[in-house]
C-alpha cells in the first residue's frame, strides 16, 4: 500500500455512527415537536447516559486500562454491561488500545488515536477505516485482563450484550412508559450519540484545548469545561503524567465524578486498594514544568544567564525543602503508629514539623511569586 492511499472503510462503522447521528439530531428532535416527550423519557436520558459514560471512565479507563482500584464483581459485571451499552468495543480491545495511547501517546504510527493526527482523526476518523488492522491479534498487553472472567465473558459475548442493551433496554422502557418510538429514539439513539461524543472528545479535545500545568512532553491538556461533559475525564494532562492515579482532577473542587464514584463504592466495600499519587511527586511535576516555561520565556532577555541561575538555584531550593518536608510528615505518620513511651520525641518531631511547614510555605511563595513573572 503507497503511503498516500487510504486503508478500506470500516462500513459496520461509517453506517452506524452516521445512522445514529442523523436519527438524534433530525427524527428524535421531529418527534418530540410532534408527539413530545415526557419528564421519564428525560430522566431516564440522564441515567442511561450516565450508566454508559461512567461504565467507560470507572471501568474501561480507570479500572480495567489502568488498574487504578480493585473493585468486587459485582460492579465489574455492572461495568461490562454499562460499557457493552455504550457501544464503544469490548473492554479488553479498548483497554488494549488505551495503553497504546498511552505508552505512545502522539505518535502517528503508534497511537491509534493520535492527536497530532489532527481532531477528525482522534476524535472519529480512527475508527472509519482499518488503520490499525494488524495491532490486535492476542491483546498481549492485556494479559493481566485476560485473567478477568467478566472481561473475557463480555469480550465473547459482546455482540449479544451490546443488542440486548441497546435494544433491550429502550424498548422495555418503552413497553413500561407506553412510547416504544420515544423511547427507542431518547434512550436508544440520543443517548448513544451523546455519549459516543462526550467519550471522543477525550481522545481529540483535551488533546488540543486546555492547559499544561504537569507536562508538556505530550499533547495533553487540563480542562475544567471538558471535565464536566466526560465526567471527569477532562484533566488530561494530569492524567497523562498520573495514569495510575484513580482520580484524574485531584483537588476537591475540580469537578471528577468518576473518582467520587469510586470513592463512594469504596465505602461501600465494593472497589479496593484506590492508588493515589504522592503529593510530593506532584508538586515536583508542576514546579518542573514551571521551571521549563520560565526557562523558555526568558531565552531572549539581556539577563536571561543571571535569571536562569536564580530559577535553577530557587527551584533547587524548593526541592530540597519539599524533599524534607515529605520525609518529616512520612516520619511523623510512623511515630504516631509506635507506643506512648516515645511521646518525647513525637512531640520533637511535631515541633520541626511545624517549623519546617512553615519555612516550605515561605519558600513555596517565593517560587510561586518568581515564575509567575516570567510564565
Ligand atoms: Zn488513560
Ligand atoms: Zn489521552
């Protein structure tokens, strides 16, 4: 094949995402005019897109791509059913190709979805024609998946499973709320697309639109509005330095409900063994790539081998300071674990901690205050 020809459509593809859009945007919008839809058709919209989109970001992503957490069968099998819904392949092949994406993130001939590709590519066009034809024959780097009943048992069985739900699901509705065609179009149709879209646009948008507050070594970005359309999923960036963190916005007012899901269940005793990453290791990623804007924007100022050496010497600063700080709470966390009779040096080492606090507080101004003048 000549490198300027393209490889064969995928027709099973081009049809359905092409049937699926022109039904929600022209025959669902025609019907509700016509006969209306009701407070049900609207609430079960909600629950079903939220049942699919979150089946992919807690299950396929978070879990089973990633192994974030560790969660009980039974939301495992909810999540191979959620994700069979939501008519994105089985979790094996989308694990599969996730990790591609992320061992070689941006690179055109590796990553199925690269978004240096462009937003058609990482968004739909991947999926129109057979690009990656000859990548899964054994999903080998899933061997740790193949050992999942459920994920084999909806890997087998996903055809069955994606026509059962989607038509199964809408037309009980229907059955039960009286409007099979209301039904089959809202929370057939209209669902479907809305989530195959919110879930694209992590592949093409928040690759291309957003901030880079950890890295900029791959095209990956943080954005609070995409996170509230992807659940969560729109703090890209920081997923893509943290993959093995089971949240993806760590503060708690970045809007996450994957990893408030996750959270949840792990209250409830359903999802184990939640990896978080050391709070030192990301302050240390988000000072690094300040250092790397401030270095690249003062290249060209008379002073700039002056203003080099006093970001260099400040941001060594703050590591050392940070490296202390970590390793003092880490001694404190074990000293209040051993017996009462160390009471005497528990409370030395809470002084210094409290000293060392500060003096991190202090220094952590100073460098905030430094690279904001050049970022
Ligand atoms: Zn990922
Ligand atoms: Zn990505």
């Amino acid at each position: 094949m000549s490198p300027k020809q393209k490889p064969p459509l995928i027709w099973v593809n081009v049809l359905l995402f092409l049937t699926s859009f022109a039904l929600a945007v022209l025959v669902a919008p025609w019907y509700g005019f016509e006969f209306g839809y009701s407070m049900e058709h609207w609430i079960w919209l909600a629950i079903t897109y939220s049942f699919c989109n979150l089946s992919i970001t807690a299950g396929y992503h978070r879990l089973w791509s990633h192994k974030t957490y560790e969660a009980h069968w039974s939301l495992r099998l909810l999540f191979a059913i959620g994700g069979a819904f939501a008519l994105q392949n089985s979790a094996l092949h989308w694990s599969s190709d996730h990790r591609v994406h992320h061992k070689h993130v941006d690179n055109n001939d590796k990553d199925p979805y690269s978004a240096k590709q462009g937003f058609w590519y990482s968004h739909i066009g991947w999926m129109l024609r057979n690009y990656n034809q000859n990548t899964y024959t054994d999903y080998e780097n899933c061997r740790d998946l193949q050992k999942d009943k459920i994920v084999m048992w909806q890997h087998k069985h996903y055809l069955a499973l994606t026509l059962a739900t989607n038509i199964g699901i809408p037309l009980a509705l229907g059955i039960i709320y009286q409007d099979i065609v209301g039904m089959l179009l809202m929370v057939g149709i209209v669902r479907l697309v809305l989530s195959h879209h919110s879930t694209f646009f992590i592949n093409s948008l928040a690759h291309i639109w957003g901030s880079q507050p950890y890295t900029d070594k791959n095209t990956a970005r943080d954005n609070a509005v995409l996170a509230v359309f992807t659940f969560g999923e729109g703090y890209h960036n920081y997923h893509h330095i943290f993959e093995n963190d089971y949240r993806n916005g760590i503060y708690w007012w970045q809007y996450d409900p994957t990893k408030w899901l996750i959270k949840s269940c792990s209250w409830l005793g359903l999802a184990h063994k939640l990896r978080v990453t050391p709070k030192f290791k990301v302050e240390k990623a988000k000072a690094k790539k300040a250092l790397t804007t401030a270095t690249n924007n003062i290249r060209m100022l008379p002073n700039a081998k002056y203003l080099n050496d006093a970001l260099n010497a400040e941001f060594e600063a703050l590591m050392s300071k940070l490296s202390d700080y970590y390793e003092l709470k880490k001694q404190l966390v074990e000293a209040k674990k051993s017996d009462l009779a160390k009471k005497y040096e528990r409370s030395v080492l809470l002084m210094r901690y409290q000293q060392l606090k500060q003096e991190l507080d202090n220094q952590r101004r100073s460098w905030n205050t430094l690279v904001a003048q050049y970022a």
